[in-house]
C-alpha cells in the first residue's frame, strides 16, 4: 500500500480520537444529568417533610400525653370541678383565650384554674400557636405565685403544654362529650374553647354547679408542616374528684 495513503489513514484516526463530544451530545448528557439531581433532590426533600412530620406527631403526642395526665391526677385531689367565665378575677380575659377557665376546687378551699392562650402572633419562648396555662389561687382568692414570678398567669411560670392549636387553625369537629363510645351522663356543653370556638383546649363537666366532681378533658396539639384541617392530633381522659 502506498505509504502516503497510510499516513492520511493515521492521521484520520487521530483527528477522529481527538474530537471526543459533540456539543448537542454534552447538551443531552447535562440535562438528564440536571433531570437526574432534581428528582432525586426532590425525592430527598419529601422524604425530610415526611420525618419531620413523624417528628412532630410524635412529639405532640407524648407532650399531650403527659399533660393530659397531670391533669387528670390533679382531678382527682380535688373536691369539685367547675366552669369559670372569662372575665373573672380568676379568669382574666387579659391573660387567657377560653371563653370559660377549668376550676378545680381543693380540700382546703384553695383553686387551680387551667386556660387556653394563643400565641400565634409576636414571639414567644414556647412553641406556637397555643398554650395551656394553670395558675393557683389560695383560699382568700389571692394568686399564689411561683419564685420569680411577679403575677398571676404570668407564661413563664404557668404553661402547662404547648404548641396547642390556635384560633387560626380549623377548629375539631369532632369535639363533644360523648364521643368515643363514652355516654357522657348529663351535661353536653363544651367549654375551654375561644368565643370562636377554637384553640386546643376543650372539656366537658357532667353538670355545671358547685359540688360537680366529672370532668373530660381535650388537648389538641398543632402537628408542623402538615396542611390545615390534618394538622391536629388529639388527646382526652376523664377524671373524678375524690377529695372532700
């Protein structure tokens, strides 16, 4: 063979190893490399909200849990449980968002009042949008105060739980005295929630006068980065006053 034609042979060859990519070929390659990152960084993004909602209802619930408890423990030390209207001495609408306050009367004639708050708005140290808040109040009818507290219902000394829903959140349509197979004896107001009818705190009295001893008690707690209407999630116990 001619050697000449060898050459450009060679040549040929080299010039075709040399061109490497096309530019329509680097295109294609980067955008399915970018389709590739996007789903996949999608797919990582959904799977951190879903955590983060597994989080949040699992926190809500032990916080709910443990409040609804203590709760229910203080019940029974008492000897009546009633409904105080906001307003009151010991029900200032000035410091809570229920339209009637939870009263515990103890033994020694001493009171415990628990209220809703919402926090939705400014800042606060507590997790938003809603607070219950418990104060005490001795048998003069005078706020029996904590160290460092300077008055009563004052946030810092007297939240029970929170992250409470709020009066922004739709309100549960499922409240009611006698839900859950419970046939609530008399009494079928629910008080504890806003004028609106809002907020995480709700419960049931089996009548409203002074020597009452049932209670129901409803918490509902606010899950995060969940839409409205399935952001709730909800804890309840019945108690009896045993004390006299």
């Amino acid at each position: 063979m001619d050697k000449r034609i060898v050459l450009q042979l060679l040549i040929g060859l080299r010039n075709n190893s040399e061109k490497g990519l096309s530019l329509i070929e680097l295109i294609v390659a980067l955008i399915i490399s970018g389709i590739v990152l996007t789903a996949a960084a999608s797919g990582f993004i959904n799977v951190l909200r879903a955590n983060q909602n597994v989080e949040s209802k699992t926190v809500r619930s032990a916080t709910i849990a443990r409040a609804i408890a203590y709760i229910q423990d203080e019940i029974k030390e008492a000897k009546a449980v009633t409904a105080v209207a906001v307003g009151s001495t010991q029900c200032p609408s000035a410091s809570v968002d229920s339209a009637h306050c939870l009263k515990l009367t103890m033994p020694d004639d001493s009171t415990v009042l628990y209220g809703f708050d919402d926090i939705s708005t400014g800042t606060n140290v507590y997790l938003k949008p809603g607070l219950l808040k418990r104060q005490e109040y001795d048998s003069s009818g005078n706020a029996v105060l904590q160290t460092g507290q300077t008055s009563a219902w004052d946030t810092q000394y007297t939240t029970v739980v929170d992250g409470l829903t709020s009066v922004n959140e739709t309100a549960p349509t499922t409240v009611a005295c006698n839900q859950e197979l419970t046939a609530w004896p008399s009494g079928t107001t629910v008080y504890g929630g806003t004028s609106g009818g809002k907020g995480g705190f709700r419960f049931c009295l089996a009548d409203n006068t002074a020597n009452n001893r049932l209670a129901r008690i409803f918490l509902y707690g606010h899950i995060i980065g969940v839409a409205d209407g399935n952001n709730v999630i909800s804890g309840s116990t019945i108690s009896f006053a045993r004390s006299e």
